[in-house]
C-alpha cells in the first residue's frame, strides 16, 4: 500500500474513533453516568471503516477518551505495525524475483507466483500468507492495483441479429420484503434479456439467488418462447453449478462468461436493471408491498405494459415486442424430440443403507431392499411440483424411491429368516427349559 493511502487510511479512522468520543470529550457526565453512555455505544452496532467488526468494546471506548483529552487527536491514528513490508522469509534476490514476475503477469496471484517460483528452483524458502500479503501490499502490487495499472482490455460494443441468439443473465437485489411467516427478506430479482430486441424473456422475485432459479428460467425461456442459442452471465455461483452446466451440454447450448471484475459486456442486462430501478423502483413504497408475489405482480404490469411497450434508442426507436415481432421468423422451437422436463433432471449418486434407504437433501427415502449395499444413481427433477425420484443401478431402473412411512413400517409384517443350526439348537433347548 503506498504512503498516500496509508495516511488517508488513518485519517478516515482517526475521524471515526473522534466521532465516537466526540459528545463524551464536551459533556460533564462523570462516574456512573459516564459508565452507562459508553455502555450505550457499546451496544450498537458500528460502520467500522477498513474492519469487519460490528460492534466496539467500553475498554476501547474508554482507551481512545484517555489517549484524546491526554495528547490530543492525533493520538487517535492507528498505528501502523513495525513489521509492514517486511518479510524475513525471502532474501532480497527471491523479493525482486517475485516482483518481477507479478509485474510481468498483472493477473497472477501472490501466493501462485511464489509455488511457481519454488517449483523452478528459484525459490528455496517457505513463506507464510500473512507475511507474503504484507509484502505485496507494502510494495503497491496488490492484483486490484496492477489490473488497475495495466492497459485496459478493448471493450467492442456488439449486438446480435436474431431473437434469442444471444440471452443475458444476471440479478438485482432490491427491496426487503415479507415471507410467508411475516420475517422480511431481501427481494433478488432474476432476469433474462434477450440481447438482440431487448425484449424480458423471463424475470422472477425470489429470496434466493441459486442455480435452480436459474434453471427454471432457461426451462421457462425453452418452453414457452424457442431455442436459445447461447446464454451470457457472469461467474457468480448461481450461473457455474455443474448439474447446470451437464443439463446445458445435453441441450448444446453453450454458456459464456464475462471476465471477472469487466462487467461492460453484459451492458444490456445492466442498463435494464437501471431502467428498473429509476423507472419502476423508485415509484414503489415499499411499505405497501404484502408479498413477494405481490411485488412481482406489480413488477410483470409494469414491465408488459411500459418497458416493453416504450421506444428503445439502441433499436432505432423500436419498442422490444415490435423488435421481437419483426425477427420472429427467425425464432426456432425445440425440437419434437427433446424432452424438456427429462433433460433438466438431476442425477446423483447414494450407497443404500442395511434400512434400505438413501438420504437426498437432508431427508430420508426407501428405495427396494435388493440394492441394500449397493451404489445407485437417482434422477429427478427440482422444478416439477411432484418431486418423482426414479432409481438406477447397473443400468436398469428400479421404480422410484419414496419418502419413508415410518408408522406403516412399524405395523408392516416382517419375513423372519430361517434359523442358522446354532440358532434352531438354542430356540430348541429355550423351549424345553420352560418360559424364562
């Protein structure tokens, strides 16, 4: 980190240490009272600059109201650590070599830079992350630092022709909202675009942002409007589950990601979320807002009846349904053949208990007692209403597995085995020896 930031640094903290002292300095509260206002702080919680604390201790309040009516603000500074920039580990040499190779490849992280070194023998010591982070942040080659120094990579603006050539992806937290248990929860926006008419082929409210949000809009997007021929988002973990990307390949859809930290290729679904927010969002009180699926209501007649319906600069001043309309002969349907709801189906692997059950998502299933002991693979899929779990092994299938009757199994009859010899001779002698 270089000097100029360092002292910025303190300063923002220096401020925020005086701001909390300040009424405490000016006020003639003493003793117990005194006691109970730093308490007070104490128990709320804090916007600490530069940490990831909540919450301040009254030994440290008390600490900086000392060190400030005895010397003053400055005394309020953090301190900076004597060993800043240091690393003992490394000779000067193995610094520089490290330097140099992080300034020849910006994208490169520290601690991949030092193994690399190390395995080309030009590294013989063993350096802790602790030690290696305040060297590289004493130098000023942090990775945001040298991406931010190194060109820029050319942005080219495109477009695509033809309606779903290509669909952006991506999310928006908005408002909190309540549940269906009264709790309020922040509201995540799902939206697909389509890049070449604008036009919102799928956007949902939910309170989660995950994979299968994602999903259910690309069923929603192949069922209801045609084939998608590419899908863009960023490297968010709702966009790289793996079942995603298996269901994806089996469809040949191709899945593109924007490079992480340059979001200006997924501008589209960008500059649409600002529209949402300056057009939509803004008009809302969010204190009349009963559900999410209220929200979602008021947001689908908003963007039916004006985003959709209002000139578009980058279509030349068409309105995305008229765009959508004029290259819909262009639109193509999936194939007869494909099954929709077969191919979002995920599949995963479990080893049947001696109860002849497996466990899917924390809950328990009986599935036919011959494949006790064996590796089988399930298949069933997330988005549909009746959740069917329908059970492989060795290449055939064995029905379905179904949630576990507890009290049917308790009155079921049971097939007792036949005696082992050494079991029949000791039921034989109970018997004769009379009721125990």
């Amino acid at each position: 980190m270089k000097e100029k930031e360092i002292s910025e640094r303190q300063r923002i903290i220096a401020d925020f240490r005086f701001g909390i002292i300040a009424d405490l300095v000016y006020s003639h509260a003493q003793g117990i009272e005194l006691s109970r206002a730093i308490a007070a702080k104490a128990a709320t919680e804090w916007t600490i600059p530069h940490s990831r604390k909540k919450t301040l201790t009254t030994s440290c309040i008390k600490k900086w109201l000392k060190a400030y009516k005895a010397q003053g603000k400055d005394s309020l500074l953090p301190k900076i650590r004597k060993d800043t920039g240091r690393c003992k580990v490394l000779s000067d040499a193995e610094k520089l070599l490290v330097l140099e190779l992080l300034e020849q490849k910006p994208y490169l992280c520290a601690s991949v830079a030092i193994r690399m070194l190390q395995k080309e023998g030009k590294i013989t010591s063993e350096v802790s992350k602790s030690s290696l982070s305040r060297f590289i942040k004493a130098s000023g080659l942090t990775r945001r630092e040298r991406l931010r120094e190194c060109k820029p990579d050319q942005v080219l603006r495109y477009s695509f022709d033809q309606p779903l050539e290509c669909v952006q992806v991506d999310a928006m937290h908005s408002f909190s909202v309540p549940d269906a248990s009264g709790r309020m929860r922040k509201a995540i926006l799902i939206a697909f675009i389509d890049d070449a008419t604008r036009r919102v082929v799928y956007a949902r409210f939910c309170f989660s942002e995950n994979a299968l949000e994602f999903e259910r809009g690309l069923h929603h997007v192949l069922r209801s409007h045609g084939r998608i021929r590419r899908v863009y988002t960023d490297n968010g973990s709702t966009f790289i589950a793996e079942q995603t990307k298996i269901i994806l390949s089996a469809l040949g859809i191709p899945l593109m990601h924007s490079r992480p930290g340059i979001p200006k290729g997924r501008g589209k679904i960008e500059r649409f979320f600002r529209t949402v927010r300056t057009q939509f969002e803004a008009t809302i009180d969010s204190s009349t807002i009963r559900s999410i699926q209220d929200y979602d209501m008021r947001f689908h007649t908003w963007l039916e009846n004006e985003y959709h319906r209002s000139g578009h600069s980058g279509l030349g001043g068409q309105t995305p349904l008229e765009a959508w309309l004029a290259g819909s002969r262009y639109i193509f349907r999936m194939g007869a053949t494909i099954d929709l709801d077969e191919a979002f189906c995920h599949q995963q692997y479990r080893t049947v208990s001696n109860d002849a059950t497996i466990s899917l998502d924390g809950t328990r299933y009986e599935v036919p007692s011959i494949l006790i002991g064996r590796k089988i693979k399930v298949r069933f899929n997330p988005l549909s209403d009746t959740l069917v779990i329908r059970v492989f092994y060795d290449g055939k299938e064995y029905g379905h597995a179904r949630l576990i009757d507890e009290y049917g199994n308790a009155r079921s009859r049971r097939i007792m085995a036949p005696d082992t010899p050494a079991q029949a001779a000791l039921r034989s002698s109970a018997a004769l020896d009379g009721p125990l």
